[in-house]
C-alpha cells in the first residue's frame, strides 16, 4: 500500500521482463493507503514501447511494459514497491480519438498557453460545438445525421 498520497504525473521507474527501464508517470491521483495505482507509460522516441491494451495479440509489443508477474518500481518522492500485474489484462489503453474530442475545449479552447488554438477556434466558430469531431463521428456510426 501507498505510504502517502500519490500525485497524478509523478514519476515511477521499474524494469520490463528484459530488464529494460521502464519509465511511467502515475495516470491520477491515489490516496496513502492505495493498494492499485494508474500508470501512464512515456511515449517517446527514447523509450521502447508497450502496446497493450485495445490491440489484437499479433500486435502488441511489450518491450516497454513493466514486468509480467510481478517486480519493483520506484515512486519518486516514495521510493520502492513491490507489484504484481498481468502484462495483458491490466494493461488498458487510456487514449481514445473520441477523448481527444471530449477534451478539445480544455486542451485547445479554455486551457492551453496561447488558446484559444486558431484552427480549432475556427471548427467551434463553424459547428458551434467544442465537441464537434465526437458528435459527427458518433452520429455517422449510428446512421444519423
């Protein structure tokens, strides 16, 4: 369990069954006392990648992932703790092109350094929704307009 509350965007460290590092950051926040935190794995061009969740197997790669089984991470600020996990049924795929729809007010509109963002700001102008993409997209797969 936690020793003490954990902070969304804190970094943690551990090892992928090659012994690659492996490097995250905590995906939301949890409480001191949590026996089950969210990570979010670094996509970069430095780190390897774990593809997991939402993928057939044929496609997942799991260089990037921690460890299957079990292993250790290391919380910054916390220091180290023992884990278990099951390198395919927990691994779940937090990023969907309808959330980057859902978000778009806060991340392009509201919230951003220089926002309002010009060509989104001319999309909300047009369709007069900040969700726009998610309310067209939805409607085309249900065969509406």
């Amino acid at each position: 369990a936690l020793s003490k509350a954990l902070p969304k965007g804190t970094p943690i460290t551990g090892l992928s069954d090659n012994n690659r590092a492996v490097f995250g950051t905590a995906l939301e926040s949890a409480s001191a006392g949590a026996s089950s935190i969210k990570i979010q794995y670094v996509v970069d061009d430095s780190s390897a990648p774990c593809f997991v969740g939402g993928l057939a197997s044929a496609d997942q790669v799991h260089d990037g992932c921690l460890a299957d089984g079990s292993g250790k991470i290391t919380i910054s600020g916390q220091g180290q703790y023992t884990y278990t996990y099951n390198i395919i049924s927990d691994n779940k795929n937090a990023r969907t092109i309808q959330g980057f729809s859902t978000a778009a007010q806060s991340k392009m509109f509201d919230d951003c350094p220089g926002c309002p963002y010009k060509d989104f700001e001319e999309f909300y102008n047009y369709y007069g929704e900040f969700d726009y993409a998610n309310q067209w997209v939805t409607a085309a797969l249900l065969g509406e307009s």
